[in-house]
C-alpha cells in the first residue's frame, strides 16, 4: 500500500487542475475544520459556511503558496478567524439546531460545547508554564509566599500566612508586593 501523496505534491497537482487531488486535499482537511469550528459554538449550518469560505480562499491563494508544508497551519488558523468572524456577526441572534433525540429531560436545543479552542487551551498551558519557571527562579521567601496566596483554592490570612511563614504580619503586604515585581521581571 503506498502512503497518500504530501500537501506539496497534492498543491503542485492542483494547480495544474488535477480534480482528484483537489477532492483529497478537502478530505484530508475537513474533519479538523469542522473540528475548529464547532468547538467555537457554530451551528452546523454556519460550520459549513465557514468550510466553504476556507475551501474558497484555498483556491484563491493556490498559485501563492511558498510553504506547502505549512498548509495545515494556514487552514488551521483561517478556520478559527472564519468562525471568530462568523460568531461576531451572529452576535445578535442565537441559532439553535434542534437535537435529533429530544429526550424531555431538558431543552431539546444542542448547546456549543464551553471548553476553548485548542489554540487556547494551548496558549493558557504555555503560560502557565511561564509563570511555574519563572515561581522556580524565584528566591524560597518569595516563592513560599506566592504560593501560599495564590495556589491555595482559598486565601489563607494574614495571620496564617505569618504562621505557616514565620513573617511578621506588617511585612507580608510589602514582601508581596516585591515578590511579584520580581516575578513580572522573569515574565518579561
């Protein structure tokens, strides 16, 4: 079995008019933009509004692709601007598609799926790495404090603070204060 063709050979066949490898580039990528676009709260009739708009631009900038390599980043991010864009513009009206298996144990409405986008999720995991390297660099004083008052699912006080810490009560306020000025230092 041979494996299928790469995106620069299927790019390069499509802008000689190949059909074939047009309907295999749209195969190849469809499931993700779909993907993207439902996880961005579209209905399934905006969804294909948006995968035809991304299919659309593709054809236009065919002759202007230098990366073919980089085509799935392209579509990838046109699909998530497209849906941005679509939500913007429905902004104003809620288009519910009605749930093929209305049970009556609740609204019989498809509600979009709250969690982010994977670029999202992505950029909110990479960020809070940032933050955790630059907690590690700090010096143990500052580090412990942070910590305490900021992992803690509820803020210790003060007075615990001073305990668990061994710190007088008057300079936790001020230490703080330079403990995150050291850490904004790292994150720049």
């Amino acid at each position: 079995m041979t494996s299928p063709p790469d995106d620069a050979v299927l790019i390069a066949r499509c802008r000689e008019g190949d059909e074939t490898a047009w309907t295999a580039l749209v195969h190849r990528y469809q499931r993700l933009v779909y993907a993207i676009v439902m996880r961005a709260g579209l209905d399934p009739h905006a969804a294909a509004d948006v995968f035809q708009t991304v299919f659309s631009r593709l054809v236009t900038h065919l002759g202007r692709i230098q990366q073919p390599e980089r085509l799935q980043a392209w579509i990838v991010t046109t699909a998530k601007r497209e849906a941005l864009l679509m939500r913007a513009r429905n902004a104003r009206t809620t288009s519910l598609t009605r749930d093929e298996e209305g049970d009556g144990d609740g609204p019989d409405f498809e509600v979009a799926d709250p969690a982010l986008l994977p670029e999202e999720e992505l950029s909110e995991l990479q960020q809070a790495d940032r933050v955790r390297r630059a907690l590690d660099r700090l010096d143990e004083r500052c580090r412990a404090l942070l910590l305490l008052l900021f992992e803690a699912e509820v803020t210790p006080s003060y007075d615990e603070v001073a305990i668990r810490l061994g710190m007088a009560i008057g300079s936790i306020g001020p230490t703080r204060g330079r403990c995150i000025a050291k850490l904004r230092q790292l994150l720049d």
